[in-house]
C-alpha cells in the first residue's frame, strides 16, 4: 500500500467517524430531497430507521452510516413509494446480513388505471353474475358499471372462496371489521390531522399505512389462533 492509499483511506475512516448535527445532515441530504427537514428527521428516529447518538447536552449526533442510511430509506420512500414499516424490515434485513426481498422499480411511465365494465370483470376474475349479484348485494362490491383493478382483487378472493362454500354472505363482517379498523386507525391520526401544517399531514400519511399493518398482523395472528383451538 502507498503512502497515498493509506491516506487516503485514513482520510475517509476520518471522515466516516466524524460526528454530525441535525442541520449537517440536512445539508448533505437536502439537494437530493428538498423536502426533508429536521422534523422529518426526528420522526424516521421514531420510527426505527435511523438511531443517532446523543451527547450529555441530548442534542443528535449522526454518524456516515446513519446518513447513508437515511438516504437509503427517503430513496426507497421517494421512488417505490413504500411505507416506512418495510423500509424499516427491508434495512433491518441488510443489518442483520439476510438478502432482503428485491424491490420492484417504480414504472418510467405511469399507466392509466384499468377500469372494467361488467362483462370484462366477471370473465378477467372468472366469476359468475350471480357471485358478483350477490357482492354487490350485500355490499362488497358497489352497483356500478366501471370496476377498478381492487374490485378485480376482491371478486377473485370471492371465487376462491366459493370453491369452498364461503360467499359472499359470510364475509359481510370483514367489511363491517375493516371499517371499524379504518376508524381505530383515524381515530389514532386525530391529533395529527387536526393540525393544518404540511409536516403533520405527512406524518399521519406516513403512519397510516404502518398502522393498517399493524392491525392486519394481529388479526392474523387472531385468525390463526383460532382456527389452531378450532383443529384442537
């Protein structure tokens, strides 16, 4: 190794140890996300994405790794548009040394969403007009004559389920349950969406969907329990 190299490598061991402050950190990442400001920082520490050092004072110290890692999370939030609640599990995978899940890249051009008419919905899903009849009866599907891709989603779930004699009758308390769940998750958001500023509006975009996770993880777990007593 050269005098050169190993200076060089000094250097940047240096430059990795050095310390940084909210508003470094800022600097370093603000050209590449302009919106990023010092509350957001302070909410992805909450979140789990990033945990700096404090000094005695308890102001935030930020190390290299910590800014790389922040730029790795606002990147993936930015173009895959992912909740921070993966970008949590997919960093957490990379700590731990596991290859973690691949993330799809974003489209370069966004497609319209696909709408359906009645026809091409039943025959797309393979589903019967009494089955969706009988969705729209009971309120899973709405009376319309366009049909988005969810709705597509929800019939499909629907004729698998009719293979095994669930209809659409005895899954009405899933939508009155995910209702109810809509309203725990905005009645968690209240003090956040009561505020009129864009940092808070953010925030309670952000924690909407990791809170919907949450919730669908503990009915599963729920589910399964049950069905677990049920098989004895």
């Amino acid at each position: 190794m050269t005098a050169m190299q190993a200076g060089g490598r000094s250097a940047a061991a240096g430059g990795r140890s050095t310390l940084l402050s909210i508003g470094q950190v800022l600097a370093r990442l603000g050209p590449e996300f302009p919106k990023l400001t010092s509350s957001k920082l302070r909410f992805l520490e909450v979140q789990g994405i990033v945990t700096p050092r404090r000094t005695e004072s308890g102001y935030r110290k930020f190390t290299h790794e910590d800014v790389e890692r922040l730029r790795l999370a606002l990147t993936l939030q930015r173009d895959h548009y992912l909740p921070l609640v993966v970008i949590r599990e997919y960093l957490d995978d990379l700590d731990a040394g596991r290859d973690p899940a691949p993330l799809s890249p974003p489209p370069s051009i966004v497609p319209a969403p696909r709408r359906y008419r009645r026809d091409e919905l039943l025959a797309v899903a393979g589903a019967s007009a009494q089955l969706l009849n009988d969705a729209v009866s009971t309120g899973i599907l709405p009376a319309t004559d366009a049909y988005d891709e969810q709705h597509l989603a929800t019939l499909r779930v629907l004729v698998a389920l009719d293979r095994h004699s669930i209809e659409p009758r005895h899954v009405r308390t899933l939508v009155q349950s995910a209702e109810r769940q809509a309203a725990l998750v905005a009645s968690a958001l209240a003090p956040l969406l009561r505020r009129t500023d864009a940092a808070s509006r953010a925030r309670a975009s952000e924690l909407a969907p990791e809170l919907s996770h949450r919730l669908d993880e503990l009915r599963g777990i729920f589910v399964r329990a049950a069905v677990d007593r049920m098989l004895g």
